[in-house]
C-alpha cells in the first residue's frame, strides 16, 4: 500500500471512529482518533482542575498523549496513564467541546497528528480535512440524524455499563454540534471536495466498503 492519508470528519456520533478503524485495517494503514486525543486533554484538565483557556494552554505545555492501536479501537495515553475508559463519561465529553476551542491545544494536538502520519493513515475529527490535512488524497464528511446519533452513544455506553440518559445525550450531542460548528479556530464544516456519507440507517459495513472504494479509485488513478 502507498503512502494514501484519508481525512474522516464529522459531527459527533456519527459513526467516524468505528468505520475509520476499520477502513484503516483493511487497507493496512494506521489508524488515529484525534477526537480522543481532545478528550485526553479534557480528562486532563479536570483531572487537575486547570479550568480556565490560560491553564489549559500552559498545561498543554507539560501533556504528552500517545494512541496504541488494537483490534478493538485506540488505547489513549495520556503522561503514560491509560485513560481509555475514563474519557468517555459525559463530563469529559462535555468538556472537551471547551479545550477543542483552545488554540494552543489545537496546535499542539494538530502537531502530534502531523508527525503521526509519517506513512499511510486513516485519522477522523472535526478538521482533518480542512485544516489537519488539506492535502488528504481522500476526505470524507460523515453525517447522521441527530436521533441516530443519541442512539448509537447510548447503546455504545450501556455495552460499557455507564449511566446514560437517551434525551440528555441529544441534549449534549446538539450542543456539541453547535459548539464544534461556530468555533473562532477550524470549525466542523465539510472540505470543498469531500465525498458525504449519511450514515442513517446504513450498516457499518456498507459505509466502510463506501469508503474503501472512494480509496481503490485514487489509488488506481494514481498508478
């Protein structure tokens, strides 16, 4: 497989880290889950009660966060602490629309995924297309119904054995939307010349194969 970036944005809970995982191993590349990465910070800051834009940027000087990829997703690491698990909770997923905002952690973040993608990569986020990756061979804007959303975060967290509540998670997933939407620093907007995928009502499946032909076709043209 040549060196081929593929660029997987969208709003939350649209289904971008399962279908980006599983394109990446099908194509042999290496996989990377930015939106965890901003969830690592997040974890982070209130861990240390570093709550405020000015704290966070100056702890983001002192942060270290790693992925290991499995078969089953991205171990996340943050100083060398595994905090897979622990990032997942509400709290942080509602914090982590605050230090997405942060321009210092954003850069600091964008830099860490850049050096990430030395060879082959599939990486999903809110910005890899526009701004992470402008150059990305293949850029894909994923979407679904914000009731489809709800619902996959909460059976995703009941599997999990984590307390959730169905109408407060599309409370905070239409927040999220807003705030990822309307940020001063790369909103979540699709790129110009991105494929778009509802994902409402399609099976994993049919959406990784989607994907995964968008991919023979450049790669062919390429050849």
């Amino acid at each position: 497989m040549k060196r081929l970036i593929v660029a997987i944005d969208g709003p939350a809970g649209a289904g971008k880290s399962t279908v980006a995982r599983l394109v990446a191993q099908e194509l042999g590349l290496t996989y990377i889950d930015t939106g965890a990465m901003y969830r690592a910070v997040a974890w982070k800051s209130l861990q240390l009660e570093q709550l405020t834009e000015d704290r966070v940027a100056r702890m983001m000087q002192e942060t270290r966060i790693t992925l290991e990829s499995t078969e089953s997703g991205s171990l996340v690491y943050v100083d060398e602490v595994d905090v897979t698990s622990q990032i997942r909770t509400s709290e942080v997923t509602a914090h982590a629309s605050f230090v997405a905002k942060i321009p210092q952690v954003r850069q600091a973040l964008i830099e860490m995924q850049r050096q990430m993608a030395n060879s082959g990569v599939v990486m999903d986020g809110r910005d890899i297309g526009t701004h992470v990756f402008p150059n990305a061979e293949v850029k894909v804007f994923l979407t679904a119904s914000i009731e489809e959303r709800a619902r996959r975060r909460y059976d995703e967290m009941k599997e999990k054995g984590l307390p959730v509540d169905y109408e407060k998670l599309k409370e905070e997933i239409g927040a999220r939307d807003h705030a990822d939407q309307n940020r001063t620093h790369a909103p979540l907007r699709p790129a110009a010349d991105a494929h778009h995928v509802d994902t409402t009502g399609l099976s994993i499946s049919n959406v990784v194969e989607e994907i995964l032909q968008l991919c023979r076709t450049k790669l062919g043209a390429g050849e």
